[in-house]
C-alpha cells in the first residue's frame, strides 16, 4: 500500500469504529425497550458505505449497503427489529469490524459470505441462515500473559486483537522505545533548566554594566571643570595639562565603549529571553506529547473484546448481548497489555461458566441472551476492571468440593464464603467437567490472579446482584503513567511548601473558595459548593492536618482558599492547599519504604528539575479525614444562599483523545466542563441546557455539522449570540482564519501551535 492509501485506511479505521459503535448504541436502545434514532442509524450505514468505497473496500461496501437497505426498511416501517434480525446486525458488524482489523495482513479481502447471506435473507424475508463459525483465539498459558506484549507478536490471532491495532499497524513501535523518549525528553527538560541561571547571568551583567556606566556618567558631570583645569594648566605650563586632557578623553570613550557593549547585551538579553520562551513552549509541548505516546484510550486494548465475545457465543450457539463501558478512559499503554490476557480470560469464562439453557434463562425472569459487560474505571489511585454476566452465577458447594478434591482445603476445615470463592483462581483449578476450546483446563482465572499480583494489585471473584457473577480485577495506577494534579502546601507555618501529586481521576474539581463560600459543621470548617444544581456544604481540611502536622489554619492567599474536591465514596471532602499548580501526565513509581504515612502515599514522581514528590492516596486521605469525623457530616442544603458560580466550558470535538485532553486541562483550572462530539451535539445541547454554559471550545472539521456552522447557528440563534466561541482546529491556513473570525468567533487557535497556557489565557479574557 502506498502511503496515501495508509493514511487514507488509517481515517477509515477511526471512522468505521464510530458508525459501528453509534449503531451497535442504538441496537441496545432498541433492545432495552427504548426508542432508537434509525435515522441516525441509516446515515451512519450510507456514510460507512461511503467511506468504504472511498478507500477500495469492496467487501466492506457490500456489506454496508445492505446494513443501508436493512434499515431503510427499518425507517419506513417496513421492516421491524426482532431478535433475529438485530442479531444478524451484530453479525454484519462483527464482520466488518474483523475485516478491517485483518487488513494489514489481507489488504484485499474477500466480502463475508455469512454475514451477505443473512443479510440478504433477511431483505427477502427468508429465515437467516446459520453464521459460519469463526476461529476463536485459545487460552493462553500462564507463561506467555508474562511474556513480551503480544502487540509485537505476528502469531497473535486476530479475532482477539484489539480494533485499533489495524490502524496502528503501519506503524509499530515497541512500547520500551517509547520510554525512553519520554524519559530523554524529561531528561532534556531537566538539562534545559540550565537556561534560566544563563538568562539571569545576562540580566546581572547588564545591571552590571548600567551600574558601571553609572559611575562614568559621574565622572562625565565633572567633565567640563577637568577640561577647564587642564586649559589653565597648559596655560601655565604644566604638562599636567595635556595628561588632564588624556584622561577626560578617554571617558569619553570609555562611556561610548560602554553605551556600545550595553546595546550588545541589552539585544543579548532580549533573545536569550525569546530564545528560552520558544525552547519552553517547545519543550512543554514535546514532553507532554511524548507522554501522551504512553496514555491511550483503553478501547485501544479491549475495543475488539466485544466482537470476540459473540463470535464464542456465535459458535456455541448463544445469545449474548455486550456492553463496553469506559473505554475512553485514559491509561499507560503498558498497564493495559498487561490486563489484555487477564482480561480475555474473564470473558471467555462469562461464557463457558456463565451461559445458561434459554429455557433457565425463560424460568428465572431473564432475557433469552446473556448479558455480558465489560467496565473499565479509575476509581481514586486504581484502575478497575469489571467482567460481569447475568448468568447462573457461582457455585460455591461445587467449587469447594472441587477445592477439596485438589487439595486446596483442609479435610474438615468450613472456609468463608469469599474464601471459597478465591479458590477459583488457584492454577489447574477448574469446575468445568470437560476440557473444550474454551474452558476446563484451569488456566484461566489463575492467569488473572497472576497478572493482578505482578501489579500489586488483586482480582476477585463475587455474585452479582440480582444475579450472575462479577470478577474485577483492581491494581494501582501508580504501576504506570498517569495524569497527576500536583499542589503546593506548607505542612508547618514558616517551612517552605512541598510539592504533592493527586492521581486525577479521583479530583472532582479544584476550587477557590472565598471568605463567602466558607462556613462550619460542628465547629469544623466546611465549603460552600454546588453540585447537581443545588447547594451543599463539604467537609473542608487543610492538607496540612490530614499530613499529621496538627491542626493547622486553612492557607490563605489573595483573600481566597485553594482546594481541592476529592471523591470521598458516595460524598466529597474538600482538601485546602498553599497553591494549586498543574495537571501533568508523569510516570508514578512506588511509594518510599521509609518515612511518612504509608496509608497516605500511593507513589512518587519526579518533577522537572529532578526532585521527587510523594503521590498521595485519595482514599488514605478520606479515612484521615473520616476519623476526625469531618467526612461524617451530612452535607447541609442551602437553598438560601447560591455558591459562587464556577464557569462551564462546553467542548466540541469528535476526537476522543482530544476532548479528554481539553476536558482534564479546564477542569484542572477550576472550569466545568461538558463535552460533544460533533456540532449538532453541541447545538442540541446549547438549545437545551445554554443557561448553564458560559463559553464554547469548538474542532472545526466534525461530522453532521462542523465547527463554522455551529458558530453560524450560536450567533444566529438571540438566546445564544453573546455565547463566546473559541474554535480550535487543525485548519491553520488564514482564509479559514478569516471565515471562523467573520462568522463571530471570539478567538480561532490552530492545534499545531497549541498551548494550553494559550488556551487558558483566552477563556480567563472572555469570561
């Protein structure tokens, strides 16, 4: 392929990914008795048709335009939705999905024969035939989930591989090489902070020289009483006189020299300081794209997960429904080719241990398919992931016998509950009574235990409510690279602040709080905030008193205190710092064996001038604060009085990765933050919720309706006009400048310039 074609197949891969998930959205809408947009659906099929042809993939195209018939019958009443046919939907787009992550290894495939022919029966309205079964990957032993990731594997099997990696392939970097740019970038950083002592040796050399001259303009005052002295001493006869007139001479060029050798480092100064302002903005931005290589979207791991798991049901002969949930979710890219094994495992278990007989399923009030779902979130300082089904459930009088049968209990001994389900993960152990493709040779959850304790973390096997069984796997993200809201407090009143990292996805918001929105809860301090449209007062603790330095005073400075709004469980505590400083993605290393709390400590940093700072546990400082019984508060509600209003951005941007990145700077600058994904998303939302936003930050290239017809739409509707509108966007060439700012836009920043500095320094002059 030449390289139009990869950059061409590479937009194709995004895109494709984004019609299949809207309409794979709108088969669970209809499946779950709510109503579904078709129209939406049968755009996205005519634009997936498209596309395919755009890029020469005709079995993609024959594929889609008989998605695009199938539901432009849907949208005229033609035909209806039943189970039957929304499962040949799956089919149809599994198939897709499959051939567009084997493009690397087949760039002309041949078009679906099984997906073709259920769809056209069911155009006919012809019973759909069987699905033609599909290799599903084996399990994979214990030893290779530790070996090197299997994304630089060429045996790795292909229903398994993760969607995004068709669109990767082009270009394979191994991860350890990516670390080290990003460690030589931190490096350089580091090396670079030698600019500044240069810039202040300039800067004192100058005020050297201007003191210097100083001094000759002194003497110069006196220049014309020497000049008159040396006259009357020529005049005498003094050869005085003339070394008199030397001396004055010279001065005066001495003072010219200096003037001269001041306009040098005067000029000296001004492009060093230029020089290093460039160097900096270039810096930054290189450091923070280099850690970016590190931290994608977990859909880049587990996004085919969804299609495997139906094609095993497929070839069992199951129904299944999967649900993915929060793979937008920023994490290293290393910590999930860790959980890619474990987590394969989970899932196939949800199908050979948790698939019922439809008529069990029918007897116990449950949907004829298994629901299985997949979840990953952060949750304080851990990433959490979830495999849960709707099946039969654990059989705990069956797992212990089969725990007694291995051994693995003691004759006689009555285990706990959840003791007697942790045995599941025992290597060898398995309830299945056979050995097949995908179950009974007990590798599986052991090779989750595994991967869960080389983490430092832990895996666990429950009952889900009302029923099914629920594994999790939960390890410490500071086993990775992660996104860290770093602040400055003074842990005792003289000493100079130390700098602390929060992991963020346990900040619910930073806040500055001023003398308005402070009160107290039985005599403790608390803070005015609002949340869901109402008012409510949080527990708010110096960070100081929860490091253990005793009851300290809350920081203040400019009138207003800094903090911090931790997720404390199902409420909230409000932590008060010295300074809040910025939001980084930094490497977390372990907690310090020695000093300090370590119920408080989840890991270290190193900052850029090479100095290490503790990571601090939300969780740890929560239960700190819990057993002063400050968390224990109720919050109190008051409708009389209205906090101060934080600001609320409203971003626009089909890229995920964008609007993560966008989202996590504003919020880390005390801002709300909604998002959209497209423009008429965001319009919609203006039209219904416009009150609440106070200013909008708009892509301009974006599906449905771009960023200049959202601008034209904001200013030409009356109830929005004075809504600010910054767009930002790759399109830098000056007559689209031109049109974003003839259209009303208050500010058009290009992306290939982007600083965030920039961005924020806009929002803070509109508002």
């Amino acid at each position: 392929m030449d390289d139009i074609r990869q950059l061409l197949l590479a937009a194709f891969d995004a895109e494709h990914r984004e019609h299949l998930a809207a309409i794979r959205a709108a088969l669970a809408e209809a499946e779950a008795g709510r109503p579904a947009d078709w129209n939406d659906v049968f755009r996205r099929a005519h634009s997936l048709k498209g596309a395919a042809r755009a890029v020469d993939l005709p079995a993609v195209e024959e594929v889609a335009h008989r998605l695009e018939a199938l539901f432009d019958r849907v949208v005229q009443g033609r035909t209806g939705l039943d189970r039957a046919t929304a499962g040949v939907v799956d089919l149809a787009l599994d198939r897709i999905e499959g051939l567009v992550a084997s493009l690397p290894e087949t760039p002309e495939p041949e078009a679906p024969a099984d997906a073709i022919a259920a769809l056209d029966a069911c155009l006919s309205g012809a019973p759909a035939p069987a699905a033609e079964p599909v290799t599903v990957p084996e399990a994979v032993p214990e030893t290779a989930a530790r070996s090197e990731p299997r994304a630089d594997r060429s045996s790795e099997p292909a229903p398994a591989a993760p969607a995004q990696d068709g669109a990767l392939s082009y270009l394979r970097i191994a991860s350890a090489q990516v670390e080290d740019l990003s460690k030589a970038v931190h490096d350089l950083t580091a090396t670079l902070q030698g600019q500044e002592a240069i810039g202040a040796a300039v800067a004192s050399l100058e005020s050297g020289a201007r003191a210097l001259r100083r001094s000759v303009d002194t003497v110069q005052g006196r220049a014309g009483e020497m000049v008159a002295l040396a006259r009357r001493l020529r005049e005498a006869g003094d050869p005085a006189g003339a070394a008199l007139d030397g001396f004055v001479d010279r001065v005066r060029r001495l003072d010219d020299d200096l003037r001269g050798v001041i306009r040098g480092i005067s000029g000296l100064a001004r492009v060093q300081s230029r020089s290093t302002g460039a160097v900096d903005g270039a810096l930054r931005r290189l450091r923070d794209d280099a850690d970016r290589l590190l931290l994608v979207p977990a859909e880049t791991v587990f996004g085919g997960y969804g299609r495997m798991v139906r094609e095993i049901a497929r070839e069992a002969g199951l129904a299944v429904e999967v649900r993915l949930n929060g793979l937008d979710l920023q994490v290293d890219r290393g910590l999930l080719q860790a959980l890619k094994d474990p987590v394969l495992h989970a899932l196939r278990n949800t199908i050979s241990h948790g698939a019922e007989p439809a008529e069990a399923r029918r007897a116990a009030g449950k949907p004829e398919a298994l629901a299985v779902t997949l979840s990953v979130a952060s949750r304080g300082s851990q990433l959490v992931v979830t495999v849960r089904d709707d099946g039969r459930g654990p059989d705990r009088a069956r797992i212990l016998e089969t725990g007694r049968r291995q051994g693995l209990v003691a004759p006689g001994a009555d285990p706990d509950p959840d003791a007697i389900l942790d045995l599941v993960f025992a290597p060898g152990f398995s309830t299945a009574t056979a050995v097949d493709r995908i179950a009974g040779r007990g590798m599986g959850l052991s090779v989750v235990a595994e991967a869960a304790r080389s983490l430092r973390g832990r895996a666990s096997l429950r009952p889900a409510a009302p029923f099914g069984t629920e594994v999790t796997i939960a390890v410490p993200l500071s086993a990775a690279r992660q996104p860290v809201l770093l602040v400055e407090a003074s842990l005792r009143p003289g000493e100079p602040p130390q700098t602390f990292g929060l992991p963020s996805g346990a900040v619910a918001g930073l806040l500055r709080l001023t003398e308005r929105d402070l009160a107290s809860v039985a005599g403790e301090p608390a803070a005015r905030i609002n949340q869901g449209g109402r008012d409510v007062v949080v527990p708010l603790v110096p960070l100081a008193s929860l490091l253990g330095s005793g009851v300290a005073p809350l920081p203040l400075r400019d009138g207003q205190v800094r903090a911090v709004l931790l997720r404390c469980g199902a409420g909230h505590c409000a932590v008060a710092v010295d300074r809040l400083l910025d939001m980084r993605v930094l490497l977390v290393g372990p907690a310090p064996p020695f000093g300090g709390d370590p119920g408080l400590m989840s890991g270290t940093v190193m900052l850029a001038d090479e100095t290490p700072a503790l990571v601090l546990d939300p969780e740890g400082l929560c239960e700190r604060a819990r057993a002063g019984g400050l968390v224990a508060a109720a919050p109190a509600s008051l409708p009389e009085r209205r906090a101060r209003r934080v600001p609320t951005v409203l971003v626009v941007d089909d890229s995920i990765t964008t609007r993560t990145l966008e989202k996590s700077i504003l919020e880390a600058h005390g801002y709300r933050v909604f998002v959209c994904v497209d423009g008429q998303d965001a319009l919609d939302r203006l039209r219904r919720d416009g009150g609440d936003v106070d200013l909008v930050v708009a892509d301009v290239e974006m599906p449905r309706l771009d960023g200049f017809g959202l601008l034209q739409a904001i200013k030409a509707d009356p109830g929005l006009t004075r809504l600010p509108v910054i767009l930002m966007t790759s399109r830098g060439d000056p007559a689209d400048i031109r049109r974003g700012l003839d259209l009303g836009a208050d500010a058009y920043i290009t992306k290939q310039k982007f600083d965030q500095r920039e961005l924020l320094d806009t929002i803070g002059q509109l508002l």
